[in-house]
C-alpha cells in the first residue's frame, strides 16, 4: 500500500440518497438513518486493518452520536468477489460480533462510494449543521484533532466552513 493524502473536503454538498441493502435484510435509505442533528456515513469494510483497529471505539461513538441526534449508516463497498472477507454472509457476522447498533449496508455496484468520494477506509462523511470529510483516528498515535473536532462538530447550529487539513491515507 502507498501512501497518500486525501483531498480536503468540499463543504457544502448534500448527502447523496442512496438504497442499499442491509444486513438485517431491510433496505435503507437516506432518510431512514437520518437523524435530528445529522447523519454520520461511514464507508468501512471488514478486512481493512484500520477498521478492525477501531471498530469497538466506532461502534461506541456511533451510540454516543446517536444519544445527542446523529444517525450512523456504515457502507461496506468493496467487491466481494475480490475481498471474500467482505461478503454479505462476513458482513453480518463482522455487525454481530461487534455490536452494531446502526445499519451496515452493502454497496454492491460502488455508486455510492463514487458519489460520496470515499477514498479509503474508514473514511466518514457528517452531514447537516456541518459537513466533514476524514479519517477519525490516527492509529500510530491513537489520538486525532481532527476526530475530536469532528465530534463537537457535528451537533453544531453554524453553517460556517470547517478548514481541515488533508490526512494520510493508506491504499
């Protein structure tokens, strides 16, 4: 893998609608995750070292989200004929054994990651008051400014631009 800087993300966009389905067998949109303070979209896949790093903190986050209004949907876009490990059968097994108390859906054709420009993963989108785009963590130092500035955040009412920083990414 080589590394990379993600682009800086443009603000102002809006979520993409998407319909894809999820492992409880229930088709999502946007709009069924949505919260009353916004909406967390997460792109992560089941074998992805970095997402296997910090699921438990993910899921934990996402319940605390949740607790002030902000909805999480987790998209898992990868093709599985290429990554076995992110099958749909692993895909709900990967929920299960984690916890998740949000939905994990399944991107099967990549046009929602297109549209969204996800780049790696996990790689995170908040919309509403604020829109962000960046990798939560940075696992060598396991703390991130940028993850905590996106947490206070999201809940905020301003529609003033957040200047961020690229990050690394990891491909």
């Amino acid at each position: 893998m080589a590394l990379s800087k993600t682009s800086i993300c443009a603000f102002g966009w809006k979520a993409h609608d998407f319909a894809l389905k999820g492992v409880d067998g229930k088709t999502y949109t946007l709009a069924d995750v949505r919260g009353s303070k916004g909406t967390l979209v997460i792109f992560i896949c089941n074998h992805c070292p970095y997402v296997r790093a910090v699921i438990g903190r993910l899921v934990t986050e996402a319940e605390a989200l949740c607790e002030i209004g902000i909805g999480t949907i987790a998209i898992m876009p990868n093709d599985t004929e290429t990554y076995r490990d992110d099958s749909f059968d692993n895909m709900q097994a990967f929920a299960a054994k984690h916890g998740f108390t949000f939905p994990y859906v399944i991107d099967e054709t990549q046009e929602v990651a297109r549209a969204y420009g996800a780049q790696c993963t996990p790689d995170f989108f908040g919309f509403n008051a604020r829109d962000y785009n960046g990798r939560p963590f940075r696992l060598r130092q396991g703390w991130n400014e940028t993850y905590h500035s996106f947490q206070r955040s999201l809940p905020a009412t301003t529609n003033k631009p957040i200047r961020q920083k690229s990050t690394t990414a990891i491909r």
